[in-house]
C-alpha cells in the first residue's frame, strides 16, 4: 500500500535512471535509495516526495545522493531556448540567466546568442 502510495517517486526514478537504486518496505515505512546524476534531478525526487507525503513526511525514508556535485545540472539547448526559459526551468526565476551565462562564457559569445545543441554547464547558486 506504501508503495503504490509513492509509486510516482519510484517511477520518476527509474525515468532518471537512478544508480544503485532500490526500495524496500519495512515497518509501514518505504525506504529508497540511490545516486542521481546531479543536484537538479535530486531536487526533482525530493519534490515529488513532497508533493505526496507532505513536507515532512514520516512514511518514507529516502537517500538520495548525488554523482555529480560539480554542477547543479547539464542542458543541451533545444530549439526556442533561452538563458532566462533554461534559468527558469532549473532556477525557477528566469533573471538568473546570467549565472548560466557566466558559467558557459567560453562557449557562448553573448547571453542572448545560444543555439541548439549548445551543451551547458548550470552552476550551482
């Protein structure tokens, strides 16, 4: 029952391929672990945690940790992006596009000239 309670957490991870995952119910509680690729993607787990259990919740036990601390994420730039759209996205404030840019400033010319396929570091704030 526990399970399927976070069955969305669970999937979300095998989507982000989660390394060295597992689950595992004992005592009501489910208990799950593993590595994700960067801070973002841990971030991403942890919000959908929160979105079922609540901000504290008691009836899950996660640790998750992180491969690459280097960074807070890797983008490859789309068609129709921006550096505000992408600091949006990882951010949530579109106005820190100039962390990104400064990040990447021996790849890019200027902030507002990016193109797809763009490979981007997105710094830690």
């Amino acid at each position: 029952m526990i399970k399927s309670k976070y069955q969305s957490v669970l999937d979300l991870g095998e989507k982000l391929n989660i390394k060295n995952g597992d689950v595992k119910v004992e005592n009501g509680q489910l208990k799950v672990w593993g590595t994700a690729k960067n801070q973002y993607e841990k971030n991403l787990l942890w919000d959908e945690i929160k979105r079922i259990g609540g901000e504290n919740p008691t009836d899950i036990m996660a640790d998750i940790k992180v491969e690459d601390t280097s960074a807070f994420a890797h983008h490859t730039v789309k068609s129709g992006e921006s550096l505000s759209k992408i600091a949006k996205k990882y951010y949530g404030d579109a106005n820190k596009y100039s962390a990104i840019y400064e990040a990447n400033k021996g790849k890019l010319k200027s902030a507002d000239l990016i193109h797809p396929g763009d490979e981007l570091v997105i710094p830690n704030l």
